[in-house]
C-alpha cells in the first residue's frame, strides 16, 4: 500500500522544502520506495536536489500540465534524483500559473488524486511537498494524499497558521466527504527558548500523538547541502564540526522518519 504524505504550511519559512528533502533521504535510507512531488511555483526541492534546468522549465511536461491533461501520462516525468535513492516529479515555474489555469476546469480539487491513479511504479511513501499558501493546488494534494504533515517554528507567530491550516483541512472533509488525517506536527528548528518551550509545552498537552521529534537548529550545513544538490543523507561535508552536525541532523531525520512510519501504519491497521 502506497502511503501519500502532503507537507504543508502555508505561512512560508516553515521548512517544508528541506524536511520533504531529507525526510525522503531518511525513508530511502530505512529501505523505502519514495517518490517526491514539488508543486511549488519557486521549485525550490527540484533545485534544491540537483535538477537546476527543471526550476526554468516551460515545456508542457510538467506537473501542471498533468493537473489539466487527465490522459497525459505521469510516468515519462519520473526521474531519479541526482544524489539520492529516491525518485522525483521536478517542479518549475509554470506551477505560478496552476491557480488561475484550473478555474473552470472540471472536479479542479481532485486533479492530483487523478494523477496518482496512473502512476504506474509502486511506491511506499509519496511525498508531496506543497506551495506556501491555501488554495487550490493545496486542496489538490490535501484531497489525493488524504495525510499532512505540518513543518512549524515553534514561535507564537506560527500558531495562527496552524489553526487556518486545521481549519481548511476541516473545510474539506465536510465538503468532499473525506478523511485527512493529521499525521504530526514537526517542530523544526527548535531552541530552548521560551515562546517555543511554550509552544511545546502546548502541543504535548492538547494532541501528544501529533508531537513529531524535534528537528535541531542546522540552518548552515541544510543549506550546503541544499547548493550542493544532496539531501543530508548523500552530502559529505568538511571539518569535523560539520561532519557532527551532518550526523546529529540524520539522527533527527530518521527519527521523523519512523514516527512517519508508526503514525500511518496506525492510520491502516
């Protein structure tokens, strides 16, 4: 059974683009079949895994062209990532277009869910890494994975976003008639602060099943290996000190991975 994952957030800065990059180097890495999605317009997980001619693309073998050609054929759009064991479906900046060039169209929501029914390749685990807003290509991948994940800082500021999110997931389980289920909550970026102790503290308190493991403070070695084309599973850095870094942020990402991997196999058992 193929487990479709949403990573999503619509307040930007969350981190969705690097946890959906490592997060799918951890599941590889625990033996699993990956296949990532990057519908977002800026392509930053497309660039950010080593397809740099793809982020400029504007032919119509694209994701987008898929989400208005129901017969087109997903498959020719699978590509194995540069530097890593998992396989991709490139993003680019036609994806700006998606909202204004699905108005009209027929069942617009569920165009994604159509295009997972004819990827051919078995997969364990789709991930599907979101643009940074709620409309309709987020309901598109909400209504086809039917599972999110939710990367948050855990500052006050980022609580509101959590709450709209909750809310529109809300919205379309009674409009579509449909379970989403909330996979977790990742803190990302954590440090002993008080706001976000706080908002820690909040989490474990109202939905403790919903508290992801706690992703370190790693913005620097995250974003070599984001230049650099690799997720932190495939990248070698230099110097001790980022070797350590390298390491304890792998420890982080296999650990989301198997929480990942309990929580949706509670979901189907």
């Amino acid at each position: 059974m193929t487990i479709a994952l949403a990573i999503l957030n619509q307040k930007g800065g969350t981190g969705k683009t690097p946890v959906t990059i490592h997060l799918a180097g951890a599941l590889a890495v625990l033996g699993k079949r990956v296949l990532v999605l990057d519908l977002d317009g800026q392509a930053d997980l497309s660039s950010g895994i080593g397809f740099k001619r793809d982020v400029y693309g504007t032919d119509g073998d694209s994701i987008l062209g898929l989400l208005l050609d129901l017969k087109a054929d997903p498959n020719p759009l699978i590509r194995r990532a540069p530097n890593d064991n998992f396989d991709v479906i490139p993003g680019n900046m036609q994806m700006y277009l998606a909202e204004q060039s699905l108005i009209g169209q027929r069942n617009r929501e569920r165009r994604l869910a159509r295009v997972f029914q004819r990827i051919e390749t078995a997969y364990d685990y789709i991930l599907v890494d979101c643009p940074p807003a709620l409309n309709v290509v987020t309901d598109n991948a909400l209504l086809a994975c039917r599972r999110v994940l939710i990367p948050a800082r855990m500052h006050r500021s980022y609580r509101g976003s959590i709450n709209n999110l909750m809310g529109q997931i809300n919205t379309l389980r009674e409009v579509f008639e449909v379970d989403i289920e909330i996979v977790g909550v990742v803190p990302v970026g954590f440090e002993q602060q008080a706001d976000q102790q706080a908002f820690m503290k909040a989490l474990k308190e109202n939905a403790p099943q919903l508290l992801a493991p706690v992703l370190r403070k790693r913005q620097t070695l995250i974003e070599d290996a984001r230049d650099a084309g690799h997720s932190i599973f495939s990248y070698v850095p230099g110097g001790s000190y980022r070797k350590k870094a390298q390491r304890e942020s792998q420890e982080d990402y296999l650990a989301l991975a198997e929480f990942v991997i309990r929580r949706t196999a509670e979901e189907v058992s």
